[in-house]
C-alpha cells in the first residue's frame, strides 16, 4: 500500500495564517507574492538535485529577473516597485521553496542592487541597476574577511589611492556570487582617511582571484566564494561615491537583516506545512498520526512559533512603510525569526521520523539551510548584543 505522504504534493501551500497577519495585502501586494509562487512551482522539482550535486543553477537567478522579483522593493526604473509588505512575502515564499535560491535573490537584490541605488553616481546607475534586476549580471557583495565576519567593521582589505585609480588588496570569504563571472562590490579601507569604501570591480579584473567554498553541509545550491585581491588596479569610476564610511554599510545591511527574518518565515511555514500533512496523512499504531495528543502538542507549538514570526514580519513592514524602522528593531526580527524558525525545523523533522532526513521529503534541506541564515546578516550572539545595548545603555561589544 502507497504511503500517502508520497502522494502528497509538497508543491501545494496551505497558507497557514492563524491570526490573520497577512490580511491588509492589497492585490497588487498578492500579485507580486503570486509570482513568487510561480517560481516556487518551477524550482520545486528539481532543487533537491542541484542541492544534492551542490550545482548552482544560476538560470534560476535570471529566472528570477524575468518575473520581477530581484528588486525587493526597491524603486528601480522600468520595474514594478513592491510595497514592504510585499516585498517580505515574495522573500518568504522563495524561502519556502528553497533558501539557496533566496540567498541568491538577497544578494542580487538586497545587498548588490541596493548598494548601487543607494550609493551609485548616476552613471553607475545606467550601467549596473538593469541588468542586477533582470539577472542577466550576477553581483556579489564582499564585506566579510576570513578573519572578521562578526566584527567586519575592523575589516582589513586595504584601499589605496594612485593617481586616477584605485588599488584594492585584500581577503574576503563567505561572498555570494564571488565567483560568478559578474561583478562584486568590494568594501576596503581607505588608508589615506581610514573609511570604509565601496568599489564594484569586475571579476575579470586582474588580481582578482575567487574560488568557491567546497564542504558545505547547507545552502548547497548556490555558491559562496573565497576571494583574494592582489593589486586589484580599479579606475575611480568604480568607487561607490555616496558610501562614506561603515555607517553607510550598515543602511543596507538593516534592509537586509528584515529580508532574513522573512526568509526564516519561509523556511518555517514550509515545514510547519510538511509536518501537519503528514500528521494528517500518515498512520501508526492504527490512526493518523495526527490523532495522538503529543503530535498535536506538537503542532500546536510549532503553530504559536510561526504566528509570532508572521506578526513580527508584519508589524516591522508596517515601520518599513512608515519610514521609522530603526535598525534594533531588524536586529529583534533577524533575532525572534531564525531562533523560532530552528525550533520549528527541530520538531517538525522529529515528526517525520525516518522520513524527515531523506531529501526527496525536502524537510532536512530546509533544516539545513536555516542553519546558515541563523549565522549570516548578524549571528544570534550579536543580535543579542545590539539589543541589550539598547536595552540598557551599556556596550557588551569588545
């Protein structure tokens, strides 16, 4: 007799929304989230085999573009403009198809697209903001060092003036489409006034050297890079004009710490939704699984967790909307989101049992995966600290 959990289709969201968080969506904002959705059904499947290989299918990026959806609500010239709203749920539901593909598209979108609109010239602008949107360009965002990842601020690649150029030395690690064959935004320190700046240079540039990181245990389907600039010579065109120091840095990586706390939302309402249909589905013991008190104590938590990661999604898009999110209150969704989004993942893949490791269910690929957005964007200890400053006026930080 089949398993009905293997005719269940995995592609079918429930669109679990216990409190109705997601009910002030205008239609334009459903629209936008509906194309998401498209997307999902397109990369379903066939991610588990690019994850399995640990192949980056980079048509899905351009995929991406052409339905719109790199620009995480950014207003970019010839492109639809999503509302904040919006915007969290189209990161949510590439989420809950894949969180490679949402590490992709946060890249693209949320750290290199919006650099360049933020901090570009206008000619930089012309150049660059059309084809990061529509995927045909890969971007890279390359802040973080082998040796700092959380205190990045103290980076070490140096930026050194010669005449109209500009030459760059240095390491970066951990960069999204660092090894691409686009083009990378490359954060050095100034050693004439000691800021941090940021210059876009060409992959093929010579002196820069980018391989990928082999070994990884999570986020498989896409690449992040190792790269080492030696005497990487860049004309003063590249350098990002507006970005004066770390502080400037900072203004896009808020934005794109709330991009995480949507994706763990993803992450999470996928395998909430895994684990209710096949408590519903699948029998032991001579009932459904889902006729047993402790599976439904079970689902009843992992119920409560994801309302109150829809809430907070919610209520710091409405701060978004109204121009008055401040930069603890990202740090406190990245912080609730991925914690809650863990929890979910432990006990739901409890409840498939053998099942729930196998990666044909999906499940251990979403487990894995929010691994990795639980660290990247500001690790749990550092959110913490950025909110306990808050909190009590003292600085924990060394």
């Amino acid at each position: 007799m089949a398993d009905p959990w293997k005719t269940y289709d995995v592609d079918a969201a429930l669109d679990i929304d216990y409190l109705s968080a997601f009910s002030a969506r205008t239609d334009a904002d459903r629209d936008h989230w509906m194309r998401a959705r498209k997307f999902s059904h397109e990369v379903l499947p066939v991610i588990n085999e690019h994850w399995d290989k640990a192949h980056y299918p980079v048509q899905f990026v351009r995929r991406m573009g052409e339905l719109d959806l790199l620009t995480d609500g950014l207003d970019i010239p010839g492109h639809a403009q999503f509302s904040k709203l919006a915007a969290g749920l189209v990161a949510m539901e590439i989420s809950r198809a894949d969180g490679s593909m949402a590490a992709a598209a946060g890249v693209q979108g949320g750290l290199v697209l919006r650099s360049i609109r933020l901090f570009g010239s206008p000619e930089q602008q012309e150049q660059y903001l059309e084809p990061i949107a529509n995927g045909t360009l890969l971007g890279a965002f390359a802040l973080t060092e082998p040796h700092h990842g959380s205190d990045s601020v103290s980076l070490e690649t140096s930026a050194q003036r010669d005449g109209e150029n500009w030459i760059l030395n240095g390491n970066k690690k951990w960069i999204g489409n660092g090894a691409a064959g686009g083009i990378t935004i490359i954060w050095a320190r100034d050693q004439d006034d000691g800021e941090i700046k940021g210059f876009i240079v060409d992959q093929q540039t010579p002196g820069y050297e980018a391989t990928a990181v082999r070994g990884k245990g999570v986020l498989r389907a896409i690449e992040q890079a190792e790269i080492r600039l030696n005497d990487v010579r860049v004309p003063r065109s590249a350098l990002l004009s507006n970005a004066k120091s770390f502080k400037d840095v900072s203004k896009a990586l808020v934005e794109t710490r709330v991009n995480v706390g949507w994706s763990a939302l993803g992450h999470a309402q996928f395998l909430f939704e895994a684990a209710l249909t096949y408590a519903k589905t699948r029998e032991q013991f001579g009932k459904p699984l889902g006729a047993h008190q402790m599976v439904q104590e079970r689902l009843a938590q992992m119920l409560a967790e994801l309302t109150n990661m829809q809430l907070q999604c919610v209520a710091v898009a409405a701060q978004q909307t109204a121009g008055t999110l401040l930069p603890t209150q990202a740090s406190l969704l990245k912080y609730h989101n991925t914690r809650a989004a863990r929890r979910i993942a432990a006990t739901a893949r409890d409840m498939l049992g053998g099942n729930g490791i196998l990666l044909e269910n999906h499940m251990i690929r979403h487990v894995g995966d929010i691994e990795a957005l639980h660290t990247y964007e500001g690790t749990e200890s550092i959110q913490a600290l950025i909110l306990g400053r808050d909190l009590t006026g003292f600085s924990a930080f060394g």
